[in-house]
C-alpha cells in the first residue's frame, strides 16, 4: 500500500475542463462490468455544480449516469467530489493533464480508482506511454488497468 499522499495537478481550469472524455483505460469497477465505449462529459450546471453524464454500451444497449461534482478545493480546481446516488460521493482527483486538455488522469488518493481520459478515442502511444510512467511514480499499479474498446461505432 502507497502511503504517500496523491498529489494532484497544480490548476484546472474547470471552463477547459468541460466537455466529453472518452474512457481509454481504468481500473476496473463493478459500475464499468460489461461496458464498452465509455464517455464522460461535463457541464455547468446553474448552482456552479459539474453535471457529470457517464455513458457507455453494455449488452448493446447505451448505459447512462448522470450525477454531479463539486469542487473541493478552489485553489487548484483539481479535488472534486462527485455524487451519482445521494448520499454517496466519491473524490476525484486530476493528477495529471496536458496542456493543452487533451488528456486527463483521474484517481482517489486511496488509489483504488483510475481513469485515463483523453479528448479523442485513441491517444498516442507514446503519451500513453509516458502517462503510465507518471501514474506508476505515483504509486498505481499498472497491472490493474484495463483499457477500454470502442467497437461500437
């Protein structure tokens, strides 16, 4: 077990942030069991809130989540905390993004939790590559990972 603290991104900016994430890799979850073609995408809602609708194909039916984020920590914009059933939340952390927002980490500082995202369905191998080598630094296994198909189009 990792005991040093997960540190996040120094600064998101949250309007860049917004928008759709395609799922290229995560550590599997029971809520992901199945699912093929996994989206993420964020928007405002009226109270500041992120409106968070997670979609994918399952059984060749499309899977829809919708639930809400709230930043924790305004300084850095990179701790939310994420409700999809009330009232249960989770953290999620951005400890990594490029930058020019064309790819995300995500995880929790329990490190049990892990999503790369990226702007497009297929990122470059080498990016990829060096994503690994950082999450690796900080304490995730990289054997956990699985990485996400998009056969669905």
């Amino acid at each position: 077990m990792n005991t040093q603290e997960l540190q996040t991104v120094a600064h998101v900016d949250l309007q860049r942030y917004l928008g759709k994430w395609y799922d290229i890799a995560h550590y599997p979850q029971s809520f992901q069991k199945g699912c093929s073609c996994t989206t993420a995408e964020y928007s405002r809602n009226d109270d500041g809130s992120i409106l968070v609708i997670n979609s994918c194909n399952k059984n060749g039916k499309v899977k829809v989540s919708k639930g809400k984020a709230k930043v924790m920590d305004k300084k850095t914009n990179a701790k939310l905390s994420v409700t999809f059933f009330w009232p249960f939340s989770g953290k999620y952390w951005i400890i990594d993004l490029a930058s020019d927002y064309s790819y995300a980490v995500v995880g929790h500082p329990n490190r049990n939790y892990l999503w790369i995202l990226s702007r497009t369905k297929q990122i470059d191998p080498q990016i990829y590559i060096d994503i690994l080598a950082r999450i690796k630094a900080k304490g995730y296994d990289l054997k956990k990972l699985e990485k996400t198909t998009f056969d669905c189009d």
